[in-house]
C-alpha cells in the first residue's frame, strides 16, 4: 500500500494528463468562450487570421476586432502573432518604415520637429518594458445586463516587451513649455467618411512624461506587426489599450485639452464608481472622467467550467493577475465558496506592469462538486469585485471568476 | 468622386480581412436596406455580435449613435425601416 506521498509522486503523470488543458486549438478556443456571452455573439464567432496573424476568436472583420483566445495565456508573454487586434476604423494602411515620419510640434511645444525611425533609434536612449495592454472593455459581453460594443470575452488583452524610446525623451528634445496640459496623438488609420471622427487619444501632460510611456518600435524582440501598430505605437503601461495609440504619425503637445470623439463621450466612466488612483483632471466633467488605468484582475487559464479530476490526487490551478502598475502583491483562490483563502504560488516578477503568472493546487478531501474562485491584489491593497460594477459603456469587468469542478 | 474614393477603399478592406462576405443578416424585409446602410463602415457581424439583447428602443439608439456620432450617410426617412429589422430579428 502505498503512502500518500509516494502515490502522489506516482500519480504525477497521470494528474497532470487529467489537469492540464487539452485545448488542441480551433473547436476548444471557441467552446472556452465565456458561457455569458451574448448568444449572437457566441454563434457569430468563428477563427480567423488576418494576414501575418495566427488564428484568433473574430469579433468582428471590419474594423479588425480579433480576440486571443484563453489557452494563450498560459504562456506570462503573449506571441505577436496571437496579440490581439482592436481597431476603430477600417483604412488601416500598410505603414512604409522608410517614409514614415512622427510630426511632434503644439502650440505648447518649444519647437516643431519631424523624426524619421533611424533618427529617433539613433537620437535617444532606448528602453524595455514588459506591460499589459489590456481594451478598456475587455470582458464587455460578460456584463450583466449587456451593454452593446464589441462583445469581448477575456482575451482583448496581451503582455508584451515592448521596446522603443522615452517619449519624455522625444517631448524634452522639443521643448514642452509651462502651460501644456495635454499631449494628443493620431495614428495613420482613418474613416471612410469624413464625418467620422478620427481616432484621436490625449494623455495628461503628467503621464505623457512619466518615464514608463514609450514610443515603441518593438513588441517581444520583433518589429510590430501591422495589426499591432507597426511601425511604432504608443505605449502607456498601467493604462487602458485606447490610449495605446497604433501607427502613431503625429504628437501634439497642447495647452488646451483635446477636444475628440474618442475623448469625450468616448471611453468614459462615471465619476467615483470605481477606487482608481491616476485622474485625468482637464477632461473631467460632473458626471464623468476618462478610464485611466486598469484595475486589479485575474484569469484562470488552465481549466474548463465543469473540468473533472480524480480526488484522490489533485487539481493544479494555473493563471494571471495584473492591475494598473502597482504590482500584484497576493493571489488567493478559494474551493469553499469564498469561506476560506489560501494563498497562491506566485511566479516570476517579470516588473509591475507585467502579467503575473500564478499557480495553486487544489487536494480536494472528498469527491464531489467544487467552485474555484481567484482574487488578486496590488500593493495598494486594492483588490477585485464580486459584484459587478455596472457602467453604461462596459468597462473594467473584474468580477472574481467562478469556476465549477468536480473532484471524481 | 468620394464616392468612388470609398468603393476603392471599401475593396481594399474588404482583400485585406478575410471572409467578411460570408456574414450574412437573416433574411428578412429591410434586410438589404440594412446591411447597404451598414456596409459602408463596417462589417455587419456587429449585428449579431449584440444580440438579442436590444430591444427596440436599444436599436433605435444604436442607430442614431451612427448616424450623429460617426456620420453615417443613412437617410433619416430610412431609419424607422431598419429598426424594425434589427429589433425584429435581432432584438430582445
């Protein structure tokens, strides 16, 4: 007869094969889908590549919206080729590196310049961050009730390392003058119609500044690919992906805060509903202020709702936590409906804006039915909801996951 | 001109993404109305990706945010028309 432990050991094989998730592509990354998704969103989903892309859950062709799907995330950096891709609107041109040029001028810039890709590989310091770029309504059709938008599950999401320049660098060497109070940015892709706002994004003079925002060049040692922004786009770790601007062409360093579309009444939510640090003071209004940065979340990667394993051994749970850059400090996963936590291994601290891999394994004491649950928090002690914050647009979903297993 | 300014880029898009002609809207009165009104910006899988969660006043809504928000070129007298379509057939 066999010890416990010695059974555990032998039974290593066997509990990973029975544990692990056997998501062989296609029909899985579908069925993975969040059960609460809109059901015309879940039928109308199918997967596609776009041209250099691998294939990914297609929210929609035009604009490209193309979500990653779950079994991705399994690795801490996401590949290029499975990042996924989120557009506005539908000209979205093959960008010419040698005939690119970013403008950066304002009426509160010391001077105007053009910068060429050489001439601004060559003029400043270059820098590497690995960071979340997360949409701002990632898990959107998980709402309840649905609000309309691109239905996103969970994989609106990836984690990068990103390399490129300072864009305080690039700001400092034109001068940013007293009064500046926002820097704005547009990117090459344009509407079909010329009512049709164009995708502009502002960041306060603050974050525009702060050392982590770049323009980068690079994403996981390789150029951008075009449906993530080639040949630079920006990066602003911490925050949402709107203000992660794509094919960035011009920068406009501004005394007056940005009036667009996409500012205002776009990407919004409600004043003092959710416990976020970074304000966005010069486009607040009464009733509401941009999105800033992310807010604490986690995703269990490794297991399917309704997954059976064998109780005598042991269930090894497997995700991510990030949040808004202050670091992920603690996961806990409870299999008792919330009554008890425990503590979660936490993996390798690739920086504070990074994806934080995490495992646990649960050793159930007897058969039967269970529900896995997983919070993370920051270093602030900021943590996730269980009930959902309801906001009209269907933003920052971190409602702790619920995960049925049976232990059989 | 512009107009066929945009059936030049609208080729491109549509060589650029893949399959965007397979989605179809259910067949129905006002269908093509619909999706013509649609097309020119986007795909019209955005139909069925919010659904059936609407109901008609959500549609209605829906409608009017692309008409004044993003400009689309959709007749005002057109709208009623394609509401009942949406809602019909893909409203709550």
């Amino acid at each position: 007869m066999p010890s416990r432990r010695e059974f555990l050991t032998q039974g290593a094989i066997g509990a990973a094969l029975l544990s692990l998730p056997r998501l062989s592509a296609a029909a899985d990354a579908l069925k993975l889908q969040p059960s609460e998704l809109p059901p015309g969103a879940l039928e109308s989903a199918v997967l596609e590549a776009l041209p250099g892309k691998a294939a990914l859950i297609k929210r929609t062709f035009r604009p490209p919206n193309f979500e990653t799907p779950l079994e991705y995330f399994n690795d801490v950096i996401t590949p290029n080729r499975v990042f996924f891709v989120r557009y506005h609107l539908m000209n979205i041109p093959q960008v010419n590196e040698r005939s690119w040029t970013l403008k950066v001028g304002g009426d509160a810039a010391g001077a105007t310049a053009e910068f060429s890709l050489s001439s601004l590989l060559a003029g400043f310091e270059q820098v590497e961050i690995v960071a979340v770029c997360q949409c701002s309504g990632n898990r959107r059709g998980m709402f309840v009730p649905h609000v309309p938008g691109v239905e996103w599950g969970v994989g609106a999401m990836g984690n990068a390392r990103w390399r490129g320049v300072r864009l305080r660098d690039v700001l400092n060497a034109v001068g940013v003058n007293k009064d500046a109070v926002e820097v704005a940015f547009d990117g090459a892709d344009s509407a079909v119609h010329d009512k049709t706002p164009d995708f502009m994004k502002s960041l306060p003079i603050w974050r525009a500044l702060d050392e982590s925002t770049l323009i980068a060049f690079e994403m996981n040692g390789e150029p951008l690919p075009h449906w993530n922004g080639f040949p630079a786009r920006l990066v602003v770790p911490g925050w949402t992906g709107t203000y992660w601007v794509k094919q960035l062409t011009s920068i406009d360093v501004r005394s007056q805060p940005l009036k667009s579309f996409w500012m205002n009444p776009a990407y919004r939510i409600p004043r003092g509903r959710f416990a976020l640090v970074d304000r966005f003071t010069s486009q607040e209004t009464d009733v509401s202020t941009p999105i800033t940065e992310m807010v604490v979340n986690s995703l269990v990667t490794n297991i399917a709702p309704g997954q059976r394993f064998d109780a005598k051994q042991w269930l090894d749970v497997k995700g991510i936590a990030w949040d808004g850059g202050y670091g992920i400090t603690r996961v806990e996963v409870s299999t008792d409906d919330g009554a008890t936590w425990r503590s979660a291994t936490l993996g390798q601290d690739l920086g504070r804006f990074s994806f934080r891999q995490w495992t646990y394994r649960f050793a159930p004491a007897q058969r039967g039915r269970y529900t896995v649950m997983v919070r993370a928090t920051n270093r602030l002690g900021a943590t996730q909801t269980f009930e959902l914050i309801h906001n009209p647009a269907g933003y920052h979903h971190n409602v702790v996951q619920k995960i049925p297993v049976e232990a059989v | 001109m512009r107009s066929m300014w945009i059936l030049i880029l609208t080729g491109i898009a549509f060589a650029a993404v893949a399959d965007e002609s397979k989605v179809v809207l259910k067949d129905g009165p006002n269908r093509d109305l619909v999706m013509r009104s649609c097309l020119t910006c986007h795909s019209v899988d955005y139909v069925p990706l919010n659904s059936p969660f609407l109901d008609r006043k959500g549609w209605e809504a829906t409608v009017n945010k692309m008409i004044n928000a993003f400009g689309a070129p959709i007749k005002k007298e057109d709208v009623p028309a394609i509401v009942d379509y949406l809602s019909r057939y893909y409203g709550m």
